[in-house]
C-alpha cells in the first residue's frame, strides 16, 4: 500500500464526503429540511463519519486510528438507520434511499477492510517511527 499523506487522499474520506454531499442535497431539496430534529441527526451522523476518519488519522498511529475508524463505522451505521426513517416518513422516494442506503454499506465495508488491514500491518504510524 502507498504511503498516505493526509486524510483527504483515503478513499474512505473520499467516500464520506461524498456521502455527506448527498445526505445535504436531500435535507436541502426536500421538506426534510423542516424536521429539524431528524435533519440534525443526519447531518451529525454523516459529519461524523468524514470527522472521525479525518481526526484518527491526524492521530499518527494505527491504533488511534483504527479506534477512530470503529467510530465512523458506527456512525455510518446510524446514518442508514435515520435514512430509513427519511424514506419511511416519504421525504424521499425508494430508489433514492437505495442509491444512499448501497453508499453507506459501501463505506462501512471499506472502514472494516481498512481496520483489519491496519491490525495486521507491522507497520504502527508515523508517530512510532
């Protein structure tokens, strides 16, 4: 595996944003921008899932950051919990929860390879260097 530089080259961020790009588009284009209580959870839970990737790895070592992936895994399981309650209370239709609902497993996927990966890595972070 190539030597990552910053948190924005992982294809795990990558994906958060563009999960959180999503989730903004439907708060935003549909009346799901008047219940604020579960427009702030989305939002939270989707920010949560780039948030948590990014501090982890600003963390410098595997350990931190594998802690810190486990968070962004759980938050994107949150997030698809909420997106069923978007869908069930009709603020989006079924193909679009579907597109957002694939996404999200996606990512959780992608979070749980990279953490296996990190556990069997010999290599600790640049903090332990």
């Amino acid at each position: 595996m190539k030597s990552i530089g910053r948190f924005e080259d992982l294809e795990i961020w990558q994906l958060a944003r563009n999960l959180n790009k999503s989730i903004y588009q439907v708060i935003h284009t549909t009346q799901l921008k008047n219940d604020l209580i579960l427009r702030n959870q989305l939002e939270r839970s989707a920010g949560s899932v780039m948030d948590n990737i990014a501090e982890g790895f600003e963390r410098e070592g595997n350990k931190e950051l594998i802690h810190f992936l486990s968070i962004a895994k759980g938050s994107c399981g949150e997030l698809r919990s909420q997106l069923y309650r978007v869908r069930d209370r009709g603020y989006i239709q079924e193909g679009e929860f579907m597109a957002m609902d694939e996404l999200s497993l996606i990512e959780i996927k992608r979070i749980h390879s990279f953490m296996g990966y990190l556990k069997k890595t010999s290599l600790k972070g640049s903090k332990f260097k």
